[in-house]
C-alpha cells in the first residue's frame, strides 16, 4: 500500500482512523490539514464495517465436522514447524470433535 502523502510504500497507519498510510510521521504532519477532515469518518466506518463482519461472522451455522478437519491439519501444520504446545492443542480439539460427533451420529442411528 502507498503513502497517501509522497505515493512511496506506506508501512504506518494513522493511529485515529486505523486507514490512512504513511511512509513517515513528516508525511503524516504534510498530509494532516488533508486528512483531518476524512479522519473521523473513516474510523466511524471501518468500526461499522468491522462490526458487520463480527455480526455476520456470528450468524453463520458452524460445521463441526470441517472444523474437526481443520484442527487436525493446523496441528499437522504446526507439528511440522516444530510447535508441539500448538500442535497438541489443536489434536485434543480435533479429537474432542471427532469424538462428539461420532457420539451424536451414533445417538441419531438409534
């Protein structure tokens, strides 16, 4: 991402709105009279879209099943990149998920 100031590469944000990018803090005081204006607003709105995110994120039904898959690879994952902490962690929930949707599976056969 560029600097909204000098178009060079932006690797600092604007501590207010989280969105403006800035190649140095001499960019940022340059570009202030600019961007005071807007600042408010983008923080407003990347706090609005974020909470639609959260929203969304928490509407979705949960598929346990994928789940249980994707703990076991990241434990892969993180076994091979010697993470063993991380790597045990992930097999204990994918083993607990494993083992309670087998116990519902069993549960609905009856």
């Amino acid at each position: 991402m560029q600097c909204v100031s000098c178009g060079k590469e932006g690797t600092k944000l604007c501590a207010q709105c989280g969105v403006a990018r800035y190649c140095s803090r001499e960019c940022q005081k340059a570009d202030w009279l600019n961007h005071k204006t807007q600042c408010k607003s983008l923080k407003l709105e990347k706090q609005s879209k974020s909470a639609e995110k959260k929203n969304a994120e928490q509407e979705q039904p949960v598929d346990y099943f994928q789940s249980g898959v994707d703990f076991w690879v990241k434990g892969t994952l993180s076994a091979e990149q010697g993470k063993l902490e991380a790597a045990a962690e992930d097999f204990v929930y994918a083993f607990w998920l494993d083992n309670a949707l087998t116990g519902i599976c069993e549960h609905h056969e009856q």
